[in-house]
C-alpha cells in the first residue's frame, strides 16, 4: 500500500474529491506521482481510484491509470477499487481495473471478494464479467457464505454455477489437461461459450455407432493445426459410452491434418 508523503499531501482533499465528481481538468491540473495513490485522512481512507472507481468515472480511472495508479491499494475496510466497481455494478470500471491487473479474487477485512460484492446485489454482467477473468464463486467470506449463496435469485445462483464451470472446461480445453476436463465436463456445459469472446471448448460431436457419442475438445483454432489426439474414456451411461478427445494445440506452418476441415 502505497501512502502519500509530506509532499503529496499538498491540496490531497482536493484531489479526491475532484477524483470523486469527474472533475478531469481540476484532476490533471493536481495529480502528480506523488500523490496519485494519496489515502484520505478520514472515512473510508480512499484512494483517488477507489472514489473514481466507485462513482463510476470511466475517464478518471483511464487517467489515473495512465499515471500509475495502484490497483491493489486498500482502503480503511481492505476493499481495493474492483470492489467499488463491482458492487455498484460498473462494467467498464470493472473491465479497465481488471485489464491493469486487478486481483480479481482480492479479499477485504471481511474476506469479501469483488464477486461477493457484485453478486449479493444482483450485477448480473459484471459477474460474469468477473467469472470470464478467473473470480471464484465458491471462496467464503468470514460469515462462510460464497458469493452463490449471497446471490439474492435462483437464476443468479445457477448463472454463477454454469459459467464458472463452464469457465473451467475452457481451461482445461487450453491446457489439454485430460484430468481437468474429465473434472469439468458435463452435458450440460458441452456447448458453453465464452461470453465475451465466444470463445468454446467444443469442435464437434457426432455418434459412432460403435463408440458412442464422441466429444472433440480444444480451445481454438487461430491458424492451428491439431497433432497427438488424446482419446479418454470419461463415463458411461446404459447402452453407450461417452468418449472425450482432447487435443492439444500445436502449430505447424503449412501442414493439415484432416480436423483441420
């Protein structure tokens, strides 16, 4: 945590609060490197970007980034600013904080995560937002609720299930990882897309009358070619078997194979 000295003292309330209102001219006309990450003397003890973040003032948090604001700075409570953003349910607050490194897993005094925040008040896109960068649903906070028991809807409860999982599989598709994907892969999830990019683990499927039901697993196929097809027997069910192939991502120029079609 980073605090202002004697010399970035000069004019801090001013600062803050111009970070707080969006005043952009006052703000540049203020900031310097040395009070960028200035903590307010009383209240919460905010920092400019946590005041920005929190009252949703896209351009502020741009500049304050540009001039190295810290994104893990806490404040009074322990709350860094992707907590005030996700619980006022700022998506492109939450998107810049999370693109200049945010832990998107941060916890506060309370072990509250961002997602906490932004689930228990029902922000809907900024969870899944969140979920897309890696936030998991299932750590507790000090009370042993995970953020899928502070979601105040069914619906929000079973969204935060589907995509974490569904986030899962997509990872374990990267990585080839045969055990992370018999893990996480269910029926369920098969045609899961990222929801930002698209983005799915799922090539294709089809029926062979003599295997089953076989699943093609990657994660994309940017100019790729696949090469050492991995088959797993994954589970059966009465009268088939499902099979799962996961193939790892090499690339190779000019060369096909014929997946590749």
């Amino acid at each position: 945590m980073i605090f202002c000295n004697h010399l970035g003292e000069y004019k801090k309330d001013e600062l803050l609060e111009a970070a707080r209102s969006g005043n952009e001219e006052k703000l540049m006309a203020l900031l310097t490197p040395l009070n960028v990450n200035c903590h307010a003397s009383d209240g919460r003890k905010s920092t400019p970007l946590h005041l920005a973040a929190g009252y949703n003032r896209v351009r502020i948090v741009q500049l304050l980034l540009q001039h190295g604001a810290d994104v893990h700075a806490k404040d009074k409570g322990g709350l860094v600013p992707l907590h005030n953003a996700c619980s006022y349910g700022h998506y492109e607050v939450t998107e810049l904080l999370l693109k200049h490194g945010a832990c998107v897993n941060a916890m506060d005094l309370w072990q509250f995560t961002p997602l906490h925040e932004a689930a228990s008040k029902n922000r809907v896109e900024v969870c899944s937002l969140l979920l897309s960068h890696g936030a998991d649903p299932t750590l507790v906070n000090c009370h042993g609720k995970s953020a899928v028991d502070m979601a105040p809807t069914p619906e929000l409860r079973e969204r935060l299930t589907y995509e974490f999982k569904g986030h899962s599989l997509l990872q374990a598709a990267r990585e080839a990882d045969l055990a992370k994907v018999k893990k996480t892969l269910a029926l369920e999830i098969i045609n899961f897309k990222q929801p930002q990019s698209h983005e799915t683990a799922l090539v294709r499927f089809y029926i062979n009358p003599f295997l089953g039901l076989i699943i093609i697993v990657q994660a994309q196929n940017n100019g790729f070619h696949f090469r050492n097809f991995k088959l797993l027997l994954l589970f059966e069910m009465p009268g088939t078997c499902i099979l799962v192939l996961v193939v790892p991502i090499f690339k190779f120029g000019s060369e096909h194979d014929p997946f590749c079609r």
